[in-house]
C-alpha cells in the first residue's frame, strides 16, 4: 500500500504535464491540429487520470506486477510535436489505437516475448541502469536543479545547474534540501523513507511559499480554493481510425502519399511504444528481484499483451498512448512487488479526477527527489556488466547514455542493440547473435533513419 501512494504520488504530476503537451485554448496555434483544434486542456487531464486509474487496476490484477500506467511521455510529445503538424488530433488518436492493436498482435503471438528473451544479459542490465540514469535527469530537469541555457544557440553548454550556475531560487532550494532528507532515510532504512520525505518536502514547499512566493514548475504548494468537481470526460471515443490513410483525410494536405505518410507516422509510435515498454519492465522487473537469473520477467507474455492494451485505452480516451511508468521504480523501493501496489495508485489517480485541486498541493520539486534516489538505486545494475570487455562496454556505455541525452528509452534501446550487433560481426562472432536482435537491430536503424526514408518515398 505504501509503495502504490509513492508511486502515484512520483507520477501524480501527469494529470497536469499531459493537459500541457497535449492540450490547448481554442484559437491559439500552441498544440493545435492541422485544421486549429485543440483538445480541452481540462477534458485532457480527467481522460489522462481515467485511464491512468484503470489500466493500473487492470495490470495489477492480471499481470500482478507493481507497474504503474498512465500517459508516456514519449508517445504524447511525438503526437504533439510531429503527427498532429499532419493530421487531426482525431486522426492522431486513431494512429495510437491501431499501434495498440499492433502491439497487442505481437504479444499475442508470442514475438514480443521472444524479443524480450533474445536481449542479452549485459544488455538487460544496461538497460535498467540507463533507465536510472533517465528518471534521475527527469527529477533534476522536473525540479529546475539542471535546465537549459536559455540562448544555446551561442555556447557550447547547452544546460547548466540552475537558473545561474547555482541554486537561485527557492523551488530548487526545496529540491535539494529534500533530496538530502530522503537520501538520509533511505540510508538509514527507515520504512515509507521516500513516502514520509515526500510529505515533508511538500510541508516545506508550503512553507516557503507562504514567505517568499515563488515560481514552482507545476504545481504551486498552496492550500487549494476548492476540493474538486465532477470531470469533463467528453474526448473519450474522440478517434477517427483509418482517416490519416486516405485521400479525403486531413493529412492529405501535407503527404504526397497519406498512405506511406501515415504508416511511416503509425511506424515510430509503435516502435516508441514497444520498446518503451519492454525497457522499462526490465529495469523494473530487475530492481524488483522479480526477474529471473537471464533478466527474464515469468508471465511477461501476458504483461506484454496487458500493456498494448494501454495503447488502444489511452487513443480511444484521447490522453495517448498509456504504457509502464519508470516512476513505478519509487514505489518499488518503498517495497511494492505484487499488482496490491497498482490497484492502490489506480484507485488514487480515478480518484484524482475528481479532486485535482488536493494533489495539485504537491509541487513536482517534492516528489523529483525520490527519483533520484530510485536513480542511484538502478544504476547499481551495471555491477553485472564485464566492463572490461569493449564488446560489452560500448552497448552498454551507449545504451545507458542515450536514455537521458535523448529523453528516450526507445533510442537507447536501439543504439545499445544495433552497437551489439555491429561489434559481435567485428569480433567474428555474428552467428552467436539472436537472429531476433539482428532483425530489431535492422529495424532500429531504420526508425533512427526515418525521415530521409519518409522524404525519399512522398
């Protein structure tokens, strides 16, 4: 029960971000379609913690895993930034819909299991490290401890500690002071460490802004004006399947060809979301000790076929694509190993839907603490990896680093595959690769060159 409050509590914040990447006022070009649409910012965040709410019930209970699902990030900044400069944001949501029925076929028919199986170990564990790597920069990056040189175009430093090089102002104070606070009671094994450094956090939050009124990244910790209210769930159902591929659709105006150009678009979120999602178990199924000694997770067939299921949830309730959250790993370091931790973060974000306003006291430099401290938890995985061997270093090394260079699982995925693949052929030693890696390895290469492809085909 503890680990499944932390959990959602460490996730909580995308009931808020996904109304940001996804939504918009009408009338303004920020997030809207190719014809001006937008989608309700309001209606965003009841469908985000909706379909958050029962797929991590429907996890839980089926897959008995303490992973918890809501809206990738990946998924909806790619509908937001890339497909809908293309098509409608119905149109968008059918594109999701049909990867998650694509997912759903593969895991079914057992291929996305033999990809997981087909991982090498050294490969497993650079993954779970680079996913530690990645929601540690997440909590810096949330929290405003490292941001972006706001002119980058004229330096070498394209980020930097801070607003000036140091801790400026009082919402990363918080940060840093509550980083230190939850590092001490992990280190001192206190049970609910991250729950209670998370409360107090939030307390101090309130505190300083009660005195010095500051800009906080999401959610300001002050004590709300209402409880809640009902919530507006009028974009579920909201999805026009197959009209991106036709010659009447939207992005017709756009694509020489809709057809390639809307399979090319329907191409990369199936490939963001399926590797998404089988990196991201790895890593969670490893810091769990749940995996096996190969890093296989027993029953990840049908996890596999659950979590597609979250892709067609999460397009037919217009908040994208719903996958397995890494911030699944703070609940998991409170003790969380069974589905009980899902169906208590489910019930809390269907609760969310109707009392906003409460969870919105906590400020996002509250809980961007705990994954920092799940951060340098994970990235002990890489103890397992014979560093000394550059066969097994460079995947590693790239597979790990791209995860947060790129905020993208996916992309270190491919890298770390496609660099294993290559120095195995170097070493003489191609035949001993799965030829399952080789195949995802061609794919990768061909996600990563997609763009050229799309412009040589329309």
């Amino acid at each position: 029960m503890r680990g499944g409050i932390v959990t959602f509590f460490t996730m909580a914040y995308i009931v808020v971000l996904n109304p940001i990447i996804l939504g918009g006022h009408p009338g303004k070009p920020i997030n809207a379609d190719i014809h001006g649409d937008v989608l309700p910012m309001a209606a965003v965040a009841a469908v985000t913690a909706l379909v958050a709410g029962v797929m991590c019930v429907v996890f839980g209970v089926v897959a008995n895993y303490p992973f918890a699902f809501a809206a990738g990030l990946g998924v909806n900044s790619l509908l937001a930034v890339s497909v809908t400069t293309q098509v409608t944001w119905p149109e968008a949501m059918g594109l999701v819909v049909l990867n998650g029925v694509i997912i759903v076929a593969l895991a079914v028919t057992g291929f996305r299991t033999a990809v997981f199986n087909a991982v090498p170990a050294e490969l497993k564990a650079a993954i779970t490290a680079g996913i530690g790597v990645f929601i540690a920069f997440i909590g810096f990056v949330n929290a405003g401890f490292v941001q972006r040189v706001p002119d980058a175009a004229h330096t070498t430093v394209p980020v930097r500690l801070g607003e000036s090089g140091s801790i400026s102002t009082w919402p990363v104070f918080v940060f840093a002071v509550g980083l230190l606070l939850m590092g001490v009671l992990t280190v001192r094994k206190v049970p609910g460490g991250l729950l209670i450094g998370i409360v107090l956090t939030t307390v101090l939050a309130i505190v300083v802004q009660a005195v010095r009124p500051s800009r906080w990244a999401l959610n300001a910790p002050e004590l709300p004006h209402s409880v809640g209210g009902l919530p507006d769930l009028s974009l579920i159902g909201k999805v026009d399947l197959f009209g991106a591929f036709t010659e009447h659709g939207s992005a017709s105006h756009v694509i020489a060809a809709p057809a390639i150009g809307a399979s090319i678009l329907l191409f990369s979120i199936v490939l963001a979301n399926f590797f998404d999602a089988m990196g991201t178990m790895t890593g969670l199924g490893e810091e769990a000790g749940l995996a096996d000694e190969n890093g296989t997770l027993p029953g990840i067939g049908k996890a596999l076929v659950v979590e597609g299921t979250g892709a067609i949830a999460g397009g037919l309730g217009s908040a994208s694509s719903n996958t397995v959250f890494v911030e699944s790993a703070s609940g998991i370091a409170e003790g969380a190993r069974t589905g009980f931790a899902n169906l208590v973060t489910g019930a809390l974000f269907l609760a969310a839907m109707f009392f906003t306003p409460l969870y919105q006291v906590v400020p996002l430099e509250a809980v961007a603490p705990a994954l920092v401290i799940v951060g340098a938890l994970m990235i002990g995985q890489i103890r397992t990896i014979d560093l000394t061997r550059f066969e097994y270093a460079l995947p590693a090394f790239l597979t790990i680093v791209a995860m947060p260079f790129t905020y993208s699982i996916a992309n270190g995925i491919g890298l770390g595959f496609i660099s294993w693949v290559v120095l195995a052929t170097a070493r003489g030693k191609a035949r001993e690769v799965h030829p399952i890696l080789w195949a995802v390895a061609v794919v990768f290469v061909v996600y990563f060159a997609r763009a050229p492809i799309q412009e040589l085909l329309t």
